[in-house]
C-alpha cells in the first residue's frame, strides 16, 4: 500500500485530483466515504487491488451531501460493488432526481466568490441518479466498523452530513463542512451562511483525533483542538 495515502490504521485515502474519497477497511467488508466525481471509481478499484480486496468488499458508501464532487461518481461505484447507499434524507432525495444543487451563494471574500462562480457554476449541474437504501437522521449511529455517528451539518448543504467513525482513535470525515486547503476552513459556497457557522461550532464541540477533508489534507492527532481553537465557545 502507498504510504502516502495510509492516514491511519484502518483508514486510506483515494486521491482524485484535489478531491479525497476515503475507506474504512475492516476484515469483514469496507466502508467508502462519498465517491467522488465521475470516472473515480477506476481510482478505487485501483486503491483495492493495492490493498488485496474486491470491488464486492465495499459493502456501503456513505455520501455526506448530493454535490458532483461526492456524488457524482455513486452510480458507477454502487454498480461495480452492490453497495448500500446511507444518505441524509435532504440530500438523499436530491439525488435520486439526479439533482446535484440548491440556490446558493459564495462565502464572504473574492477566492470564495471566485471559486462559486467560476468553478462551482461550471461543474455539472446534475448528477446521475442513484437509489439510496438508507436514510439517515441527525445523531444515528450507523451499524458499520464499531458505529459511525451521523452528524448533521446544514449550510454548505441542506442535507450534509459529518460521519465521526469510533475507530482509531476518532476519525472525522467532514466532506465539505470543513476544508483545509490552505487552512482550515469553511465551505467556500453554502445554502445558508448562519446554519453553516451553526454547524462549525457543532463540530468544535466534539471529541477526535484525525479529521479528513474532502478538500485539503488530513489533521493525524489532536485534530478536535484546532476545530476547537477556530470554531470553538470561546470563538462566539
């Protein structure tokens, strides 16, 4: 296995261009945190060959919200694998129209505008559909590899979610509810700009050690300090 994509032990990371679809490898099956665009499943299939397992070990792809970037490449994944789809009902609803945004608006500053409007509105507007066998409320713990908690975290999307894995020392996966490209940040495009800073603070409060992006590079220890130092009670 590519060290450089070994985040913890249990846990790899897939690069596809700078978007990161990660895996839960567990003996008994694998669990994928969203798929990416179009065309990344040849670069998950790759992942699993250099770990030694098969397309039909990936038993469940959680999808933290219905954008091209995350769910665009679902159909081909859930396809090749068999999978089962776990997905807020907001979101979930979203894609099985084959709809990949809502209204939204740039995040204050000109990288942001910048990026919204000539990135985000050029990128697919649609997404190909995908039933999605389970929905997910705010709080559920899901059944898989010792229990992830669904955490949900409106404003960058009505329905996304935030999957805080128990496993390795707590591992958040925060698809875009947070980036750490530069630096960690905000989602530079949201619905609702309140409940986006609403959902930040949600995440300061928890507990974990590694948190991995959708955008950016993973934190590896004491990860829940530096959303704390940003987003924190004391940061209000």
């Amino acid at each position: 296995m590519d060290g450089k994509h070994l985040v913890t032990q249990n846990v790899y990371r897939v690069d596809s261009g700078d978007m990161h679809v990660f895996l839960i490898v567990q003996p008994e099956g694998i669990a994928a945190i969203d798929a990416g665009f179009p065309g990344t499943w040849a670069l998950v299939q790759q992942a699993l060959a250099d770990l030694g397992r098969q397309p039909q070990d990936v038993r469940d792809i959680l999808v933290t919200h219905c954008h091209p970037d995350h769910a665009g490449g679902l159909a081909e994944m859930k396809q090749a694998t068999g999978a089962k789809v776990w997905m807020h009902t907001a979101d979930a609803d979203m894609l099985e129209q084959g709809k990949a945004f809502r209204s939204w608006k740039a995040a204050p500053g000109f990288g942001n505008w910048w990026f919204g409007y000539r990135v985000v509105r050029n990128s697919p507007q649609h997404v190909e559909p995908v039933k999605v066998e389970n929905r997910v409320g705010p709080g559920d713990v899901i059944p898989l590899a010792g229990g992830i908690k669904a955490i949900h975290t409106p404003g960058h999307s009505a329905g996304h979610l935030v999957f805080l894995w128990a496993g390795d020392g707590g591992v958040l996966f925060t698809g875009d509810a947070v980036n750490n490209v530069a630096e960690l940040s905000g989602p530079p495009i949201y619905e609702d700009g309140k409940l986006t800073a609403d959902s930040l603070r949600r995440l300061a409060s928890e507990k974990f050690q590694v948190a991995c992006f959708g955008h950016g590079e993973p934190i590896v220890g004491d990860a829940d300090a530096q959303f704390r130092a940003q987003w924190g009670a004391e940061q209000r």
